[in-house]
C-alpha cells in the first residue's frame, strides 16, 4: 500500500512551457497562434490560452496577506458582503412596507431613491418606521440624499443611537449624477457650493463613523457602453477629484477618503470583473497612501456592486437571471462590501415582488447554499487571475493619470475626453452586437421566435432617446415621463444644493446611459406592433447536412426581428419547396444548401418565385458575384452585420 503522505505528482517529470508550446503548435496544424488562441480583450491588453507559475514573477502585488496593504485580496479579514435592495420612494408609507418586506425576505441593506418632496420631516420618520439603522444598512440616493443626511443625523442624534453600529450611506455625487449626465452642476458653475455642502454634513457626521456623505457612481460608465479599464479609471479619477476638492473646502484626507462610497457595476464578463475589484482595490489604496493618512481605514475602498443594467433584455427576460447570478457570482468571490441584484424585469417595468425575490434569493443561494461568503478572495494566487489584476491595474492606472494630467476628473470631462472615451467604446461594442462578436441570448442570437412583446413594452422603453436621468429605477412608468426620480423636473439633480432650481442641462456633452440590446429590441417592437406578422420560409434543399445547418443559421438570424420562421427539414424536389414556400404566404425565401449547390439552385429557384417573394441566399459562396449578375442580391453569412441587414428587409417589407 502506498504511503499516505507520498506526493503523487513527484511521479511525473515537470513539463516546460516550451514543450507545451511545441504540442500547441502541432495541434494548430498550421494555424495562426495569435489568432486562433489569444483573445484581444477591449480593454487594451491580449489574453493568453493558459498561465504558469512563471508568470507570476512579474506580478508585483503577490505578497500582502487577507486584510493587508495594498488590500488587492480584501479590505476586512471575512467576506460578509451585504444583500441589498433598491425602493423607489413614491410615497413613503408605501416604500417603508417594501422596504419592511425586502428585509424579512433576507435584504440586508436596503436603498432609497428620494425626491425633494418625501424628505420632509413627517414623511422622513413613515420612511423609516421600524428600521433599525444599527441592523440594516441604509442608502439614500436621489435628489433628496443631501436633505436626508440632515434628518438622519438630527434622528440619530435624538434617539441616542450608538455611533459605532449605525450605517448609512448618502449617495451625493455632483460629479457624475449632475456634471457626467447633465453637463453642469446647475448651483455653480465649479460645483464648489456642492463640495462645502458635502464637507459640510462630513462634519455635522463626524460622530457617526460609519456614515458616508460621497457618492461615486461608476456603474453609470459602464451603462453607457465604457470597457472594464474606462469604468475603474473614470471612477478612480472622481473619486480622487472628491478628495481633492473635499480637502479645499476644509477636509482633512482622512474625512474625504472616509466620506466615500464607490458603487461600480459588475458584467458578464466573469473572471475580469473579479479581477476588477481587486485592482480597484489596490489602485485606491495606492492613491490615498500619497496624502500620508493617518487612519489606515482611509486607504480601503468602500465598494458596492450592482449588476449590469447594460446588459439587461426586454425579450426572453427571464434570462437577465442568468446574467444576474454570474454577474453576482464575480461579485461575491471579489469581496465587496455590498451587492444589488438587479430585478430580471428591470428594463421594462417596475419590479415585481416576484423579480424583486428572486433577485435577492441569487444572493441568498450564494451565501446560504454555496457559502460563498465563508471563503475571503478564493481566486488569490489563481495564475490567471492574478494576471488580469495586474494588467486592469496598469492599464487603468495609465488611463488615470491621463485623466489627472489633464487637470483631473471636472476639466477632463468638460474638454470631452471622458465622454469620447467612452463613447468609442461603445461605438465597438453596438458593432460587436450588431455582427454578432459579442452575444446577447435571446436578442441578437437564438430567440424565443414565439415571444411577442407585451403591453408593458413600450417604444420609450427600448429607445436609446428616452429618460438620460441615469438613477438605477429608470424604466419605471417611462412612458409617462416617470422614471422614480423626478425625471427631468427641477428635483433630479442631487447636487446637494441648498436651493435646486437647476433642472436644465449644461453645454457640456453628457454621459449616455442606454442597454446594449436596444438596437435589436427597438427593431423586433416595430415589426410586433405594425399589425403583420411577416413571414420567413426556410427552403432546405441540395446537401442534407448543410441544409439544416444554414437552415439553423437563418432561422436565428430571421426571429431576431420578430419574423416568423416557417422551417423544414428537407425538400429532395426543389420544385416543390418553391410551392411550398409560395403556399405559406412567407414574404421571405430563405434558400439553405451547401455553398456549391447555389449556381444551379439559386437561378431555379428565382425562376420558380417568379418575384412574388424576396429570395434570400444562406450563405457566401463563391458563385456570389455570378448570381448578382442574374438578379439574386440577397445573401446572409457570419459576416452580415446583422442588425443592419434586418433593418433593410423590415424596410422592404414594408413596415
């Protein structure tokens, strides 16, 4: 028998990285390496097929333990992040019961999105009727945070409440709620009445160490189309822009640092997402040791996480509760301090209770089940992880300074850099979609081809002209001009002004916030509500195997826009397909065969339609330009930009 403590892998001999690259090689039978096996990520930098041990040599944060500078691994010795939920105030007696209702089913940090008019002083104390501050943590977003500061510390002060277990955020953030997405501050041309007021209630809090007055809304990057790099660079740069600002008007770095909370999104892009984090970590921590501090608490990033809006569908929704859980998956094993799930109906209409339960339940599943919060950074030491945090490190920490060498986060965004940044970012990734390199199930690649939109559809809602407030409700009550927030009246600017009368937007070109899928699902509602319901009829002929292959092809392609696919297996006559295909009533005639079958096909076929059809060629091949010349213009490949070639044969139908 074996002995117990005998190490099995002593048996094999070690295998050098270039051995291993000698048997890729062969694999590749001649293949292009970088082509086939490295992945060009938007962000700037190539991700290799697979990482050793050698590759960490030149990873300089490895070393600090759970807990330690420069905090890449964790901020706190445990994993305890907190589940929240996020309540649109419309009255406050009614947000208190959801609000009740969220925290028995397991919410442990609950948010508010206020307007001036619920902050009054009667409807401040329904709001939070039977909430324990000390128990639940308390976010106020919207524009009333700044006047809900006041009456939570007035409150907490006449109630005795212990300063050391209160915890309360107040998400003022004149930088990217009012500059970013408005393009001014509205009470000053500087924005510098918002930052004394800020300092202000800094101060008034300063018993209250776990109260936050500073919100940096870095999720609004990445809803308006910027990469993983933009969204931690521009996020870093306003968070930096506040201590630097909050220190002109009388802060120490202490109090600014310790005023902030940061809330970043978090994409489908697994593995980057957690290495996000632990960069963003490690970049803060680095940026707040240079105002030599004194509390070692001033250099941890204080981050919540909510999932991608970006990503979210208004076809097929039940699939937003796959991304959910993947997005909170990266989430948890990165270690924030707290996580909103977002509802999979967030899009389209004000959540549910149902959506709102199991938006919550993803996190419950993942603490209670998966114990995913028993384990503090489980992706440390991880070759490939460890990797991409160095790489969003550096390529974010470039991108930062490009930003502070151009005066910082307010001039950089007024000379356009900012917004241009982002903006060419998400020119790629609406191409990406439209060309389908990046997928979105269920919107640009295989989707549900009998769903129909519903009533609580509407065009406002997948229009990229619609409500640009930015708060995390939009898409509630859209088309009547609510979104939750005040939508564009004098009351949505959260500047934290005393006197708000600046409802107008600024001169300055503004952050877009907008859905990925919107191209797609604005295209899909036309041809839902025109009243028609255009047909496409899948011609399966020539070749067996490519037939039904281009046949799947198209038929993803076709259902995309809401047209109707007719499919086939096989039609061994071409004749009778063509009779067949004119009997259904399809105005589209899809022809799926192997690529050499279409010079004899194609031209048979058009003849058979006779032009009471318009005839479609699956494919790219090399007869294309001959069947030009005989009148057959139509082809879709892999190559089609998708989006773009739907539109024009929605045109051509007519609607």
């Amino acid at each position: 028998m074996a002995n117990k403590e005998q190490k099995l892998l002593t048996e094999f001999p070690p295998v050098s990285t270039e051995k291993w690259e000698e048997v890729i090689t062969a694999d590749l039978k001649g293949a292009d390496y970088q082509k086939k096996l490295v992945w060009k990520t938007a962000e700037g930098f190539d991700v290799r097929p697979y990482y050793r041990a050698e590759d960490l040599e030149a990873v300089r944060h490895l070393g600090a333990g759970i807990g330690e500078f420069p905090y890449v691994r964790s901020t706190g010795k445990c994993n305890k992040w907190r589940v929240q939920q996020t309540v649109t105030v419309k009255d406050p007696v009614s947000a208190n019961a959801e609000a009740l209702k969220a925290i028995a089913g397991g919410a442990e940090a609950v948010g508010f999105v206020l307007r001036c008019d619920e902050v009054c002083e009667e409807g401040f104390g329904k709001l939070l009727k039977g909430i324990d501050p000390a128990a639940v943590e308390l976010t106020f977003s919207g524009a009333g945070a700044a006047s809900a500061a006041e009456r939570f510390i007035a409150r907490l002060e006449s109630e005795g409440a212990d300063p050391e277990k209160v915890r309360a955020n107040f998400v003022i953030d004149p930088l990217i709620t009012r500059l970013s997405l408005k393009g001014a501050f509205g009470c000053c041309e500087d924005g510098s009445v918002c930052f004394a007021r800020i300092a202000e209630l800094v101060k008034r809090g300063a018993e209250y160490p776990r109260l936050r007055f500073t919100g940096v809304s870095g999720h609004q990057f990445h809803n308006s189309g910027s990469t993983i790099v933009q969204e931690l660079a521009f996020t870093l740069a306003a968070g930096h822009e506040y201590v630097v600002k909050l220190m002109e008007a009388g802060l120490t770095a202490d109090q600014a640092a310790g005023s902030i909370r940061f809330s970043m999104a978090v994409s489908s892009n697994y593995f980057m997402e957690i290495a996000k984090f632990r960069a963003a970590r490690m970049l803060w921590a680095n940026i707040i040791k240079a105002y030599d501090p004194k509390c070692g608490r001033s250099e941890k990033m204080f981050v919540h996480a909510v999932t991608s809006k970006w990503n979210l569908t208004v076809y097929d929704p039940y699939v937003n509760m796959l991304r959910g859980t993947t997005e909170a998956m990266s989430a948890s094993i990165a270690g924030v301090h707290s996580l909103e799930v977002l509802p999979f109906d967030a899009a389209y209409a004000c959540p549910t209770e149902f959506s709102s339960r199991i938006a919550r339940n993803v996190q419950l599943l993942l603490k209670n089940e998966s114990h995913f919060d028993s384990v503090v950074d489980p992706s440390g030491g991880s070759y490939y992880i460890e990797t991409l945090t160095r790489s969003i490190a550096e390529q974010a920490w470039a991108l930062f300074r490009e930003v502070e060498d151009k005066g910082g986060y307010i001039e950089a965004f007024k000379t356009g850099f900012i917004q241009d940044k982002i903006e060419e970012s998400a020119n790629r990734k609406d191409h990406n979609i439209a060309t389908r390199r990046q997928i979105l199930l269920g919107t640009n690649q295989y989707p549900n081809f009998n769903e129909t939109a519903g009533e609580e559809i509407t065009e406002k809602t997948v229009s990229r002209k619609a409500c640009n407030c930015g708060c995390d409700s939009c898409g509630c009550e859209s088309d009547k001009g609510d979104c939750g927030c005040g939508g564009n009246s004098d009351g949505d600017c959260n500047c934290g002004c005393d006197d708000c009368t600046c409802g107008g937007e600024g001169e300055v070109k503004t952050l877009k916030p907008y859905r990925g899928g919107m191209a797609f699902e604005e295209l899909r509602l036309r041809v839902d509500r025109s009243g028609r319901e255009p047909k496409a009829f899948m011609l399966t002929c020539g070749s067996l195997a490519m037939a039904r292959a281009r046949s799947q092809f198209s038929s993803n392609f076709f259902g995309c826009a809401g047209i109707r696919v007719i499919d086939n297996n096989f039609f061994a006559d071409v004749e009778e397909g063509a009779r067949k295909a004119l009997s259904s009533g399809a105005e589209i005639i899809v022809l799926c065969a192997a690529d050499d079958d279409y010079a004899a096909l194609a031209p048979r076929v058009k003849e058979l339609l006779g032009g009471k059809a318009i005839l479609v060629v699956a494919g790219a091949p090399a007869s294309m330009e001959e069947l030009k010349a005989q009148g057959i213009g139509n082809f879709i490949n892999v190559r089609s930009n998708v989006l773009e070639t739907l539109k024009q044969y929605v045109a051509d139908l007519g609607i």
